[in-house]
C-alpha cells in the first residue's frame, strides 16, 4: 500500500463567513481520507484597487542584494497596497486588517487571518510556507513547488525575481 500526503488550504463556510483549514489528503487502500492539520484563520476578500507591480514601484532597485526575506515582505505589501492597504508606522493596515512587513504577520485584533488575493491565499502561513522553502537537488520539482507556493500565496512574482529567490541560500 502507498501513501500519498498531499496539503492544502481547504475553505469553509461558516455562518456566512469563510474559514480556512490546512487539510492533508492520505490515499489508502480504501480511498482518500481528510485529516485537518491546522486551523489558519477567517478568510477576508478585498477587491483589487490598484495595479502596481515590483518594477513600476522599485524601478532602480538591486534586488541581487535583497534577503530572501526582503523579497517577500516586498512583494506582499505591493500586494497590500493593491487591494487597499496603507502604511502607518511600521505596519500596513486596511480597517481592522493588519500586516507587519517584519515578522510577516497577519491579523484582525490579534486572530491570524488570511486575504483572498490573485486567486490565492495570503496570510502568515503561506508567506512563512515560501520562506522555508527547502531544495531537494531535483531543480524541475523544486522550481514547480516554489512556484506553486507563490501562486496559492497569491502573490505576482516577476519571473527574474523568482529566480534571483530561487538562487538565494537564506
């Protein structure tokens, strides 16, 4: 018998608000079985106001010299910032929605929440899952799974962008 583990974000509704639930398939002999490994949060859609991409706001920028990290906070508040947030202080806020570009966080008085963005799923989960992004030494498959994880983030990486994260150790 072989099992096969396979995540991802499944959405539920509750009383007319939408949940998110991080859910492992295993395919056994009698089918597959759903097991919910994490609660992540309510799931909040903001319409897109803005179409600003990396380039238009970071025209002269050496992205060579940017940490993994600084991409990816980069890129979520471009993200941010198209869907109707603003900066105050350290942080970017949209009503009563949180973001702190440092510790990749966000919230809605102290809950984990996640933002229904680019046909994806933003949200502290999704931007820690691309930073711990490992290698296998299988470069197609690792290519297709850091791709993929910036897709279900909901976030529009340029294509040199992605390779020059690709490339970067931490």
């Amino acid at each position: 018998m072989v099992l096969i583990h396979m995540s991802y974000i499944r959405t539920k509704k509750i009383d007319n608000k939408f949940y998110c639930y991080l859910v492992e398939n295993k395919w056994t002999k009698k089918g597959p079985r759903q097991k919910v490994k994490k609660y992540l949060g309510r799931l909040h859609n903001l319409p897109k106001l803005l179409d600003h991409d990396f380039y238009s706001l970071f025209p002269d920028t050496d992205y060579s010299r940017m940490t993994k990290s600084e991409i990816l906070s980069t890129l979520a508040v471009i993200e941010l910032t198209n869907h109707g947030f603003n900066k105050e202080k350290n942080l970017f806020i949209h009503q009563d929605l949180t973001f702190c570009p440092k510790t990749l966080k966000f919230q809605k008085t102290k809950r984990s929440i996640l933002l229904n963005l680019n046909e994806g799923h933003l949200s502290t989960f999704t931007l820690k899952r691309i930073l711990q992004f490992k290698k296998t030494g299988d470069f197609n498959k690792d290519a297709h799974t850091l791709a993929k994880n910036f897709v279900e983030a909901g976030i529009n990486i340029p294509q040199e962008l992605f390779i020059e994260f690709y490339k970067k150790r931490k």
